[in-house]
C-alpha cells in the first residue's frame, strides 16, 4: 500500500497551492466587498471571473472531470487532494477552477448520457466556464430523501415535453448566468417503482419557468454560489431532443451523478477542516487568558490533537473510497461512498465547532470564515441525501451479510 500522491498529483498540488495563496485567499475580501458593492447581488461578481481567467491559463481548470476528452483526464484519487485544497476557500476556489457543484454533476451526466447535440449546445460551455446549470430533483411539496416521491410531470405532447411541477434547494439557479436546468420529473407514474423518472434539459429562459424565491441557508444568501432556488414549471415546452437518455431513465441517472458529487463534497469537507484547524490553533497560539496562551488549555490540547485525528481518518477513507471508484467503480464503492457522506460532514461539523468556540465571539462574526463554513457544512448532512437515509441503506447492505 502506498501512501503518496503520485508525481502528477503533487505537481498540481504545488501549483493549486502556490494559486491559493497568490490568487484566491486574497481575494475572499474582494469577493465581500464586491457581493457588499453589488446592485444585484446574483450577478457575476468580476473577482470570480478573473480567478477563472487565470486557473485556465495556468492549467488548473476542470480537474474534476475524469474524462480526457472534455476534462483533466484525472483519476478520483489523484484528485481528491485537490479538491480538498480548494475545500479551504470553498465559495471561491471551486468555481475558479470550474470544479464547483452542482456544474460538476450536470457536466458528468450530459458527458455520461448526452447526445451530440446536447453536448455542444450545453456541455462546451459549461466546460468553457461561460454558462452555469442547475440540477432540479428536490421538491416542496414531497419528502424528496425518497427519490421516487418526485412528483413533476414530464408528458410527451407530439415532438415536444411539457413540465409541470414545483422544485426548491435547485442550487445555483439565481445567478443569472445559470442558463441550463437538468429538471428531474415522472414520464411513467405507472412504470416499476425505478422506471417512472426521466431527466430533461429546460433552458433557464423557457416560458412557463418562473424563479420564485431564494432559500436562505441558516440567514446566508449564499450568493457566491449562485443561491437556491425555488422554481415553477407551468406548462413548460421543451423539444423531445432536450430528454437525457430516455424516459425511464431518471433514476439511474441521478444514482450516476450523486456518486461523484458526493466524494467531491468529502474531499472539500476535508479541505474545509483543515482551514478550520490551522485558525484555531493561530487564533488560540496568540490570545492570552487567565495569565497564559489559551492554547495552553488542556481542554484545547484536547481539541486540536482529537481534531487532527478526526481529519487524518477521514481523509483516508475518501482516499480509499477515491482509490475504489478509479479501480472497482462507483458501484463497487458504493458502501465506502455512503460511509464518507455520513462521516466527514460530521467530522467537519466538529472540527468547526470547536474553531468557532477558540475564537470566542469572533468565531460567528463576519470577520471569520467560520460560521459561514459551518452553515455550509450543516447543509451537507441533509444535501446528496440526509444522514439517515444513508445510515439506512448502508445498514442494510452489511444486514444482507448475516441473512
Ligand atoms: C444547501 C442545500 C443545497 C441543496 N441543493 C440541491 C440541488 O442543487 N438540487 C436538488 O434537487 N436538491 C438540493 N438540495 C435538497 C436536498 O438534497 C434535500 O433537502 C434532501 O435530499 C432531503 O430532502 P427533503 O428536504 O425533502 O427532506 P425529507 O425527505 O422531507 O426528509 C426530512 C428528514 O426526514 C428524515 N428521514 C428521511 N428518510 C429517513 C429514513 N429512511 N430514516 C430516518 N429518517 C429519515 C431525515 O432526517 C430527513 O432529513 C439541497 C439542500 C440544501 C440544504
């Protein structure tokens, strides 16, 4: 077994690093002043597409994307330790990169499943980083952990589609750059439990679409991400030629796209605690309180070093899970899968925790990347699906051993 990155790996872990520090930590306040300055604030903040600018002339651009021909060509486990360095300043560093979700999914399923035409009309420019998509799944009206309860109508009409239905948590779709939404809906509500869904693309500008709202998440806009959205469809017409793959298959679709989009969550999870970690041991190695540093509180010893554990066993499980995509598949990795979704957003959720209590109060203000880290951190144990309808299929995967 063998520990090390491999010479590509650190090779473009030297590069992304020296960006970090050059590019994209110095512009977080940029990012805050601007999105602060803006008129509307989902429009696309300049700071963001001159990141993108110069991740692509560096070569530092769709490294997500395992495909050799539209992307990187990299496999899981030599991005993961990307990933996870970009995890570090997630509301920019994704995006720069052209690595950030829900972009990375709709890109691998048009990459997986679309046709020719799909690919040029939709996939190039995501892959160019001029567009961004939105992935429509969940809904308001049903409890959408269950995939199957989805309730949107996708009815054939002569050449056409008409969409009908209601979605929220629709990620990204405020920006008014999203121009592309990959809407998850039933063609067959009589089909087999796994064959009623179809997927579809639904340009953002179709009459019949209306953007409702925003939902906030904990108070924040999440505006750097383009927000969430809660969308109408009424009567929606799209082309036939705008269905993925076929009717029927929406399930195996989606089952296709969250595989990938979960590790990545992990991998930036990991990314995100390791900030969270070095802040506090900063935050606490320079404050003195009762006549010493507060680092030197055995309780916060007790943070740190059970922070630094926590970290290293996460991140070797999504190096395994990685390692087992590249190497048995997504299905063959399937329960290592579920096992990072329920145990590095937790694992993150506490490192944070315990960053924001060494901070004092300064650990939930503006002045701090941290409570707007823990906000995103909290939703990843509800987004991809919650931690008990994960906790539940990986029961019963190992139940199936002893039966
Ligand atoms: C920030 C954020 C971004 C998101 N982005 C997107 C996006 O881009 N596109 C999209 O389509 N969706 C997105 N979502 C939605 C997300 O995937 C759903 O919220 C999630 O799948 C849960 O569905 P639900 O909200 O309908 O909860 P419900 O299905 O109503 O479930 C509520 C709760 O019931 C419990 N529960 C459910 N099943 C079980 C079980 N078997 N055993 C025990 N308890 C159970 C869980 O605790 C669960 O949290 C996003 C959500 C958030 C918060």
């Amino acid at each position: 077994m063998d520990f090390a990155y491999d010479a590509k790996t650190e090779e473009l872990r030297t590069k992304l690093l020296a960006f970090m520090d050059s590019h994209v930590y110095p512009a977080e306040a940029v990012l805050e002043q601007q999105l602060h300055d803006a008129s509307d604030p989902w429009e696309r903040q300049p700071i963001l597409e001159e990141l993108k600018a110069e991740a692509r002339r560096q070569g530092l651009w769709n490294l997500f994307l395992p495909d050799a021909e539209h992307g990187a060509g990299l496999t899981n486990l030599q991005y993961a330790p990307l990933a996870e360095i970009t995890g570090r300043s997630p509301h920019l560093a994704p995006e720069a990169l052209n690595c950030a979700a829900p972009d990375t999914g709709n890109m691998e399923v048009l990459t997986m499943f679309g046709t020719d035409e799909q690919k040029k009309q939709w996939l190039q420019p995501l892959l160019d980083g001029e567009i961004r998509s939105a992935f429509c799944m969940t809904e308001p009206e049903v409890a959408s952990s269950d995939a199957t309860n989805i309730a949107t109508r996708i009815e054939r009409d002569g050449d056409d589609y008409v969409i009908n239905g209601r979605k929220w948590w629709s990620s990204g779709a405020m920006n008014p750059n999203c121009a592309i939404f990959i809407v998850m809906g039933k063609t067959d509500p009589d089909a087999e439990r796994h064959r009623q869904q179809a997927m579809i693309l639904v340009p953002r500008d179709t009459p019949g679409v209306t953007v409702k709202r925003a939902m906030h998440v904990f108070g924040y806009g999440d505006h750097a991400h383009g927000g969430h959205a809660e969308i109408e469809f009424t009567d929606v017409r799209v082309p036939a030629s705008h269905l993925i793959a076929g009717e029927g298959e929406g399930f195996a679709i989606a089952q296709a796209r969250l595989g990938p989009g979960r590790i990545h969550h992990c991998m930036r999870l990991i990314g995100m605690a390791e900030r969270a970690l070095e802040l506090m041991c900063r935050r606490a190695s320079s404050r003195v309180a009762f006549g010493k540093p507060i680092a030197a509180q055995g309780v916060v010893h007790e943070w740190i070093a059970e922070s630094r554990v926590r970290i290293e066993q996460a991140r070797l499980l999504v190096l395994k899970t990685a390692w087992l995509m590249d190497t048995v598949g997504n299905k063959g990795a399937h329960t290592e899968i579920q096992a990072i979704k329920i145990g590095t957003p937790s694992m993150t959720e506490w490192v944070l925790d315990k960053a924001i209590q060494a901070h004092g109060g300064a650990g939930v203000s503006q002045d701090f990347p941290l409570a707007e880290l823990w906000a995103a951190t909290r939703t990843l144990r509800l987004a991809d699906g919650p931690d008990e309808v994960h906790r539940m299929s990986l029961a019963k995967r190992e139940l199936k051993k002893y039966v």
